[in-house]
C-alpha cells in the first residue's frame, strides 16, 4: 500500500515520561520522533487492541478508495451474476 505524506502530531507528556523517553533516545542515538512512532506501532499492533472493532472501524479510511469504473455497480443486478460461486 503507498503510504501517505507523514502528518505531524503534538502532544503533552508528564516530565516522568518525557524523561524516559529522552533517555532511549539518546541511548539509541536516535530523535525521539523515532522512539514515539515505534512504541506507536508495538502498541497499534497489539491484537488486543482491536478487541471490539468492526471490520468497518478497521478499514473505513479506505473505503471509497478504489474507482471500478463501473457507474452502475452498486444498483445493477447484471453486476451479481455468478456472485459467491
């Protein structure tokens, strides 16, 4: 999938935070935009996370994404022929 222009993103950290966060990053010897979008993805991507949503919430920011070409698609029975076999 191509992937977007990165957005930007501000936030408000606790000082406790904010300084284990600067610690890793200096340990890695790397920005801390780095360490937030890694811990983002290890979080996102905890299947628990996804506990409770719909196949909807899970992909709704595609949809509408991809043009058939077919104007009539969504109304035309001819469209449905052989469906599901």
């Amino acid at each position: 999938m191509k992937q977007s222009k990165a957005k930007s993103l501000s936030l408000k950290l606790p000082s406790a935070l904010d300084i284990k966060l600067r610690a890793v990053a200096r340990r890695r010897g790397t920005n801390l935009s780095s360490i937030v979008r890694e811990a983002l993805e290890v979080y996102l991507n905890d299947k628990k996370q996804l506990e409770g949503l719909s196949f909807y919430d899970l992909a709704k920011d595609l949809i509408g994404c991809v043009d058939s070409g077919i104007s009539d698609l969504a109304h035309n029975p001819k469209h449905m022929e052989g469906y599901g076999q």
